[in-house]
C-alpha cells in the first residue's frame, strides 16, 4: 500500500512532534508526502503549515518565530497560523495586504505532549491514553526516529507474536519456544483489541523492569489497535508491574515512518529507573527496526510482479489489521494502490486468512 497514495488518510490525526522541539522555533515535517512547517502560535499552542511561503516559495522552516507569527527567512513576509500572512516588512504603514496572500493552514492539537496534525478535516479523533499524567502512572517518551518501513509493516509487526523466538532471540524471546500463543481478539468497528498470556526471558540485567527474578516469566498482554496506524501494548508483569507501551507509526511517505514512543508505568523511577526502562526497550526496538527495515514497504499484495504474501494462523492479526483498512479505504470509495498498480484489489491467502 503507497500510503501517499490514499487520500482518506489525510483524515486522520497523525503524532507529527514533541512539543519540546518546537521551542527552538519553526520545525519541519513529511507528513504523507506532504512538507509542512510546525511552530507555536501566540498562545503556546501548535501551528501546522505547508512549508512553502507563498512570496518566492522559501521553506518557511528557514524562518523564526516572533510573538507566535512565523515570519519567513527570504523577505521577512509574517504568517499567522490560519496561514495569512499577516505582515510584509517592505510594506509601508497601512498599506492593506490582499487576502490572497496565504499559504495552507492543517489542522492541528497538542496532545500527550505531541504536536498532532490531520491535513484535512479529521474523520476520527485522537486515541484515549488514560494514562497520561494520570495519578499513579508516569509518562517516559521513548522514542522519537525514522524507520525506513511503512507504517502497516510496523503495525503488523507489533501484533506479530512469532517473531519472538527469531527477531528477540537475545532480548526476550524464547528460542526453544517457537510457536506463539494464541490471542483473544475482540473486534470493534474500526480497531480490534487482542489479549495473550506469553512466556518471555528475564535476564538479570532486566529483572528491575520486569520487577520479578525468575528466569523465565509469563506475562499478560494486551494489545489494541487504532486505525489508522496506532496501537497500545499493555504488559502486565507476573508481580502486577504494568509496562504500556503508545506507538504511532506515522506516515512520512510511502517508505518511511516516524517512530514515536510513549511509555507508562505503574510503578516508581526507585523501583526502575526511567533511563533502564529506554535501554530496555530502545535494544527491543532495534531488533525490530533492523528486521523491518529489510522488508519490502510496499508488498502487501501486489499478486502480479512479485507474487501473494503467503500468511500463517499467527499472523491473524495483522490480517484483521488489513481487513480493516480495507474497509475503511472502501467507506470512503478508495481502494489499495501499489507502485504502478493503481487500484490493485488485496488478495489474502486461506491459512491466515480467516481474520
Ligand atoms: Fe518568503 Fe519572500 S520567499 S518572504
């Protein structure tokens, strides 16, 4: 699936930045394609524009932000954060700047302290995080980086508990335990929720996140899916520790997403540091980036150059993931497009294909 290809998800929120970078000033950022600027208005709050000022077409990421009007760095021409510009410096006093003089203004939130931008008008809202600051739970950002995958490889991913034994080999995984557990799935009409028990490693360099010694322990997980390309991971540890990890998998084009992080915990940085718990899972991460990072962004289907993806009963939820999208894509008359294959139908093969 080229994702840049598929305009409805333009209507969908997408974690585009921590609210941290963008106190340096003007920051930019691919979304599906798309260049845009971010910068904090004159109440703090986020701001998202095309990153082409409308004058002589300088990125207006060049420029700075002065009292939350974000002014060019080729002429100095002032934005606001509907996108008009506001002030021209070579003007004299009172001269009346024609209306046309704009460039596109996005949609755009802070939540979770991220910056959150639709490009068009949102068809769904942004996912609940009770956790977020929330008595009794802490808030680690963990990881703000590009992969060079696409965002429904990295969802499948996330789902996918046979990779275990092979990608986590030296991290969690259980190399003599090769076949993975089974997950409940509760479908709703946009996401799924899907729950497992599994047995994971416990080394001792980690026991402080798992809060338990034994060399082997078996953990709940929970494990939810947001459309378009959200999910949330609730470990729960044999001693009651909860480890809930937020991803977004956004969308920076058709070979490339912004890994963004978020981590709860329950229990205390004197129980196990903060920094632990992003070595932990940030050597987790790589494991996961290396392996998708060698996987084909675009393979989903594309039956006729390069033959069907075959599929396995544990990859059941990233088939429902698909099945999902797809009916998604066709609510709003869109259907799958692939590198020179527009409109290319997704095929699913029998053994995994129940979803
Ligand atoms: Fe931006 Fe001239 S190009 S002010």
């Amino acid at each position: 699936m080229l994702t840049t290809q598929q305009p409805v998800f333009r209507r969908f929120w997408h974690a585009v930045m921590p609210l941290s970078h963008l106190a340096d000033g003007p920051q930019p950022f691919t979304l599906l394609g798309e260049s845009i600027v971010l910068f904090l208005d004159e109440h703090g709050q986020p701001a998202a524009l095309r990153d082409r000022c409308c004058h002589r077409t300088a990125k207006l990421s060049k420029g700075w932000c002065n009292n939350g009007r974000l002014q060019c760095g080729y002429h100095g021409w002032v934005y606001d954060r509907t996108g008009q510009v506001v002030q021209i410096p070579q003007y004299e006093e009172g001269r009346r700047i024609l209306p046309d003089f704009k460039t596109t203004a996005y949609h755009c939130v802070a939540r979770y302290g991220y910056a959150w931008v639709a490009l068009e008008d949102p068809v769904a809202d942004i996912p609940e995080i009770p956790e977020f600051e929330a008595p009794g739970w802490r808030t680690i950002f963990q990881f703000y980086e590009r992969w060079e995958t696409s965002p429904l490889r990295a969802l499948e991913n996330s789902f996918d508990n046979s990779h275990f034994s092979f990608v986590h080999r030296a991290t969690f995984g259980v190399a003599a335990q090769p076949k993975p557990s089974r997950y409940e799935i509760v479908e709703g009409d946009t996401g799924f929720y899907a729950e497992t028990v599994i047995d994971a490693a416990n080394p001792p360099q980690y026991q402080r996140v798992s809060g338990v010694s034994d060399p082997i322990t078996t953990r709940h997980m929970r494990n939810a899916y947001f459309q378009p390309f959200s999910r949330r991971l609730d470990i729960e540890y044999p001693g009651g520790v909860r480890h809930i990890i937020i991803n977004c998998f956004t969308p920076i084009d058709d070979g490339s997403i912004q890994l963004c992080q978020w981590l709860f915990r329950n229990d205390t940085e004197e129980d196990c540091p903060a920094q632990l718990l992003i070595d932990f899972d940030e050597v987790i991460t790589r494991e996961d980036k290396d392996i998708l990072e060698s996987t084909d962004p675009d393979a989903l289907v594309d039956v006729r150059r390069r033959g069907v993806e075959f599929s396995m009963d544990s990859d059941r939820p990233g088939m429902l993931i698909r099945k999902k999208l797809m009916a998604m894509l066709a609510s709003h008359g869109e259907s799958e497009v692939h590198r020179g294959l527009p409109g290319v139908k997704i095929m699913l093969s029998r053994e995994g294909a129940s979803a």
